[in-house]
C-alpha cells in the first residue's frame, strides 16, 4: 500500500494510473429516515464474476444469505444487534480456522486466501445496509450495525488479554485494494493476519501469541479513527506490534519513518484527498514518528527468501522551503512531512498512527513497534485471468511464513537492537 510516488518504475504504469486518477467521492450518500441504503461502491463490485468465483470456491458463498436470513427473524433493535455481533465473529472465526486448517476447506481456493473473507464480509454489509425490519429502523442505529459488523468480522473485538508466561504480539493486516486495476486482487497482509491470529510463536525469549486485526482500505475510516479505537485498548499490554501491508515487488522493508500526509489517492470507495493525517489533539501532531521496531536485527537474520531492507527514506518539504525533498537517510530537523518510508498511502498512515498512540500513551521507550511492508504478491507468468494459480498461492505461503519469522526475531531481539 505504497503510494504511486515510491512504486513508479516498480510496479509499471498501469498500477500508477490506476491509483493517481482524481479521486471523487462515489461513496452512499445521505438517506432518508427509515428507509435503506444503497450499496457502496466496494459493493457494487460483489455482483462481479471475480468475487462470486472466490466465494463460491471457499464455501463463503453462504455467508451473506445465511445472515440476511438470520436478520428477517430479528423483532427489534437488540435483537438485531446480537445477530449481527454473532455473525460477525462467527465469520472472523471461520476465515481464521479455514487458514489455519480446521473445519472443511469448502472449495478449492487454497486456504491462505484471505480474499473470502473481504468480499463475504461484503456480502453482509450489503444486507445489512440494505435490510427493512419491520420494527424499524433509522439511520443512526443502521450505521452502528454497520460499525460492529466491521469491528467483529475484522477481528476488532476479539483481541485477547496478556496470558501469564506468554508474550503478546499485535500484528494488522489489511484488505485487498486496487480492485479497479485487477479485481482478482490478495492482500498477503490480511492473509498474515488471518495465518497467525492466536498462534503461538517460539523465541528465544519463550512463548509469543500473536493476536491480529484487519483494517479497511478507506481514508473515512482511519478519520474516524478506527485504528486508535481499535488498538488504545491493547498496546499497554502488549510486548510488540507490526503493522503490515503490502509494498513494493519483490522484498521487504521494515519502515524507519512515518509521515503525517496522506496523498489522496484512490481507496475502495474511490475517494481521498491530500491532507494531513488527522488525529486528535492537532496542535500537538508531530510531522514524523519513527520505528522501534528492532530493525538491524530483522535485516540481519535469515528470515526467508525475500530480502528485507531497513528503509530509511522519507520525502519532505525542508524548514523554509516550499518543494519537496527526496531524503535517503530520513527526515531533517524541522521539515514538513510529504511521504514517509512507506509513502503516503494508507500504509504510513496506520503506521503512523499506532506509532503516535504508542508515543501518546508513553510507551516509545518500551513497546518496540513499527511497520512492515511485504512483496507485492504476484501472479504467475502469463496469468491474467484465473483467480488463483500455483506461483500466487507459493508466494503468499512465502510471505506469510517469512512475516512470522520476522515477528519472531523482533520479538526475541535485545532492546538494544532498536537503536
């Protein structure tokens, strides 16, 4: 989820285009009392071949009619409020068994793909935006179904407390993006998040659970602050975190420095404009945060196939100028951030975000965390069709295993690998 600016010459005309033509805001609009809403624009992508393919091959197929169903037989607002907390979990719960190999595969998508749950999920909001109970039903309390369908079929709500003798690892992923370019899209970090969530990890330094939450490729969203909302609760107990998103072809790059500028471009919904990241308390919003990652560690160790580089650059408008700067070696004093190490998409911006909630709540010092970019996942040679094939499932499988190994060696580092 790096920004066109960082990946030209990377990832090839076709994606820059993709992401940099003007965003305009194709999201629903205001509805009137009572009644339903129409689809958004992520959608009104489900009706595509694609998507049907994905849920069909997963058994997720039956997800979204199973919950319109369990909606009909709601009488009021509480009821509806527990049938859509119950199948929001219980969807989480099945994506995460079915990448972890419990329960039927229920097709034969591979079960590393994270791509079932995204567009099921989907499915659900559709229903559910477009659902008329007979008690009624306004738009207040629809948006707040809305929000807890996200919150537990993202995996929001059912992070676990610090257990006696274990570490406690937070690691987000996100969903699928650029839908537009390749609607066949994977997100390799929403497929880490699903691979690892409640797994035990052996270190060095004895036994790490990794919980793990999904985030929405929406600028709306991350306003409204759903990334703090999500992980104020946890960092305080928590022994490291990684954020991950996918970035650039062929490698991996722990981000040294995170900027407070989004550039606008395109998300799900089609929308975005550039801006600073806004947070809470702007007037005391610092232009950078940086890793604490244990980076020299992380590079230093033989994690998988992919290299993995400690990135350090930044783009910057310096103290008293107006154009911005490439920086190689990262930000100077006093400059005004434009792209940090993972661009200015919605990558650094989770990053930048839970690296400031962790500075606010006053665990720089002692919570290493920080973000972490995996290789774009490619298809196979020549395939520019077929939803899945044997080269896209081995480099997911790759990815997934490679972030792990990362985690571990993060986890088990000194304190003073982060320096």
């Amino acid at each position: 989820m790096i920004s066109p600016r960082v990946r030209i010459g990377v990832l090839g005309l076709a994606l820059l285009t993709a992401l940099s033509a003007p965003a305009t805001a194709t999201a629903a609009g205001p509805v009137a009392p009572g009644s339903a809403a129409p689809p958004t624009v992520e959608e009104l992508r489900l009706d595509k071949a694609v998507p049907q393919e994905i849920l069909r091959r997963s058994g997720f197929d039956t997800v979204a009619p199973a919950f319109a169903r369990a909606l009909d037989r709601a009488r009021s607002y509480a009821q509806a409020r527990r049938v859509v907390e119950r199948e929001g979990s219980a969807l989480w719960r099945k994506a995460v068994d079915r990448a972890q190999g419990r329960g039927p595969a229920g097709g034969d998508l591979s079960r590393d793909d994270d791509r079932p749950l995204y567009w099921a999920r989907l499915g659900m909001a559709r229903e559910l935006r477009g659902w008329e109970p007979r008690f009624g039903l306004d738009e207040a309390r629809r948006a707040k179904l809305l929000d807890t369908l996200e919150r537990t079929s993202r995996g929001q709500t059912s992070v676990l407390p610090r257990r006696k003798g274990l570490k406690r690892v937070l690691v987000t992923g996100f969903d699928p993006f650029t839908l537009d370019r390749d609607i066949r899209i994977s997100n390799p970090s929403g497929a880490v998040a699903l691979a690892l969530d409640g797994t035990v990890i052996e270190t060095s330094s004895g036994p790490a659970r990794v919980e793990t939450v999904v985030f929405p490729v929406r600028w709306r969203d991350f306003t409204d602050g759903t990334v703090e909302r999500a992980l104020r609760p946890h960092l305080p107990e928590t022994d490291l975190f990684a954020t991950v998103s996918q970035g650039r072809v062929g490698r991996i790059d722990v981000e040294r420095t995170n900027g407070a500028w989004r550039g606008g471009f395109g998300d799900n919904e089609n929308t975005g404009r550039p801006e600073m990241v806004p947070v809470s308390d702007p007037a005391s919003q610092p232009q950078w945060t940086s890793t604490t990652l244990p980076y020299a560690a992380i590079v230093a160790a033989e994690t998988g196939r992919f290299p993995v580089y400690d990135n350090t650059g930044v783009t910057e408008i310096p103290a008293g100028g107006t154009v911005p700067v490439v920086r190689p070696d990262g930000p100077t004093p006093g400059s005004t951030a434009r792209a940090g190490g993972g661009g200015d998409y919605l990558s650094n911006e989770i990053a930048y975000r839970a690296t400031l909630l962790r500075d606010r709540l006053g665990l720089h010092d002692s919570l290493p965390g920080g973000h972490v970019h995996t290789p774009v996942l490619e298809f196979g040679a020549g395939n520019t069709t077929e939803v899945t094939d044997p080269q896209f499932v081995r480099n997911r499988l790759d990815i997934i295993a490679q972030v792990r190994s990362i985690v571990a060696v993060a986890v088990s580092a000194p304190d003073r690998a982060r320096d």
